[in-house]
C-alpha cells in the first residue's frame, strides 16, 4: 500500500510542474529511482553482516564457512586485465630488529664452573719431544721426564701450587683414554693406607700412574705381576717403591705383631727389615724399618721378576726407592 500511493503521487507532482521543465524533471527522477532500486539491496545485505560482526566485537564473523579447496582442481590462472595486487611491505630492521635476523637455537647452557678454558697440563711439555722408545709399548716417556713430573707435582702438593687436577680437563682426558689408551709415566707399588693416595701425593690425573697397592708396600705375587704388565705392555720408564712414616703394617711387623691368616704371611715378609733394625734405638727404630724396606724392596724387584729384570738391563726401566711423610707430604727420594 506505501508503495502504491508514493508512486502514485509521482504524476500529479509533475502536473504542478511547466510543460518545458516536465521533460527533464521527469527523467531524473526515473533515474534516481532506479539508483536507489539497484543500491536497496546491497546495503541489505551490508546491513546484516554489520550486525552480525557487532554483535561480538573483534570477533571473527563465523557466518559462512568457506568451501575446501579441492586439491584437484587446477589452479585458477590469473586475469591478465587485472590490475597487479601490491606486495606485502617488507619487515623493517629498524622497528623490529627480531625481522631482520632469524631466530638462531637456544644454545646449551655451560656447565656450573666450567665456562673458563682449562689450565695446561704442567707436565705437558715434559713429555713432548720425547719419541717412544723403540718396541717398548708407544710410551713417549723418558724417565728423566717421569721423575722431573713426580718431583714437580709433589712439589705443587706441599706448597699449595696450581694443580694440574681441573674437573672439566679431567674429563676430557678420561674420555680421550678410553678412546686412545693409556701411557702412564710410572708403575709406583706403594701402601693402601687410606693416608697415602698417590695421585693425590703427586698431583697427578688420569692416565699417569698405574699405582699399584698392598699393606706395607709388600711385593706379592700380584703386585709383581701388576709391575710386569707396566713394563712390559705399558712400556712405564719408572717403577717406584714408595713407603711412607707411621706404616701400620711395618710398626706391627716391628713390634713383632702376630697375625693369623692372610695378614700374618704378609707381616711375615717383612721379618728381614724388621730383624735389620734391631740395633736401632726404639724412637727412630720405626722409620728407619720404612726407609729400609723402600730400599730392600726396590731392590728385590729384579731379582724376583725376570720380566723386569730384563727390562733393566736393557735399558728400559728405572727401578727407584722414596718415602712419603705424611706430616709434611714430602716425598724422600733415594739415588
């Protein structure tokens, strides 16, 4: 009804107007009716989407789904009449610095305390341009070079010094053993008292002693055996016998201790040193049975090894005595 009565007023306003004017006010109106047909229902359908967006502002208009693409279906090649779209602007370094590099991997946190270089190995350099003796086991080792290490890593231990023993080129080291094999410098046969740790006497790593243990220094079967495959497959250029002040087994054996059992037949073995120091007057009788079994033993262990006694004859080995006091932490070599 609205409609038929605003159309029907369009002819009686045009009879108000002049007949000269007629003509051209009634074309534009036909015109503007028509803009106004052809526009009605776009801003219908504007005006729905409108209300559907505000009805939850900032979000997404979930009204109609877009269709999948079908992966079969060619791609739909572009209009060459279309105008080109522009590109997206490029990121700018200046505003966003994250933009202009890629992010790199998170790197592995160092561990706690190991984030400084390692010190050098102090007897190092000893061992370079040493070659390895000939068919004696690749052991670059002189043992003037040994001996020099021991008496140098002693020195450290007493006085305080920079110790070679760094955890994280400890570890190192122990992985490059296990990979390459060891080269000790020395065999050293010394006491299993707990008061006597000979890497730690010496301040040495991984890899340079094959330390060799039994109560009083006593070179047993294994012992002697130990010592054999040192020099023989090892290579070693030093083999000490090393004792040390306020020795349980020797005070005892001194004291003449009777032991049953296992204990007994190594007491037994240092009878001769006990015997030797009879004459001693009772407050130096002890050490002196230490300092006389270092030297006595050192200079059984050809005598009861042909192995080594081969190798020192050959050149091969240095067999030599010393004493660890463990109030000082000196330790008393013997030419």
């Amino acid at each position: 009804m609205i409609k038929r009565i605003r159309f029907t007023a369009i002819p009686i306003c045009l009879c108000l107007i002049p007949s000269g004017a007629r003509a051209a006010s009634l074309a534009a109106l036909v015109a503007a009716l028509f803009a106004v047909a052809a526009a009605s229902p776009a801003l219908a359908q504007g005006s729905s989407a409108s209300e559907r967006t505000s009805a939850l502002p900032g979000a997404v208009d979930f009204g109609v789904d877009p269709a999948p693409a079908d992966p079969a279906a060619p791609a739909t090649p572009p209009d060459p009449a279309a105008p080109p779209s522009p590109a997206a602007p490029a990121a700018d370094p200046a505003a966003d610095p994250a933009a202009a590099t890629p992010a790199a991997p998170p790197e592995a946190a160092p561990a706690a305390g190991h984030d400084e270089a390692a010190p050098a190995d102090p007897h190092a350099d000893q061992a370079a341009g040493h070659p390895a003796p000939s068919g004696h086991g690749g052991n670059p080792w002189t043992a003037a070079a040994a001996m020099t290490a021991l008496t140098d890593g002693n020195a450290r231990f007493v006085g305080g010094g920079p110790s070679c023993r760094d955890p994280q080129a400890g570890k190192n080291l122990r992985r490059e053993l296990a990979t390459e094999g060891q080269t000790p410098m020395a065999a050293i046969l010394s006491c299993s008292d707990s008061r006597a740790p000979v890497e730690d006497i010496f301040d040495m790593s991984f890899g340079d002693i094959f330390s060799i243990r039994a109560a009083g220094s006593v070179p047993g079967v294994d012992q002697l055996g130990s010592i054999e495959y040192a020099v023989a497959h090892l290579g070693v250029p030093v083999v000490v016998v090393l004792s040390h002040t306020k020795c349980g087994a020797i005070t005892a054996a001194v004291q003449g201790a009777n032991e049953p059992g296992n204990l007994g037949e190594l007491l037994h073995k240092l009878d001769p040193i006990s015997q030797a120091v009879q004459g001693v007057a009772d407050p130096d009788k002890i050490n002196a049975a230490v300092y006389l079994s270092a030297k006595r033993f050192s200079e059984q262990l050809p005598a009861l090894s042909p192995v080594i006694k081969e190798a020192l004859d050959a050149g091969k080995v240095t067999i030599v005595d010393a004493v660890y006091d463990i109030d000082t932490g000196q330790v008393h070599f013997h030419p």
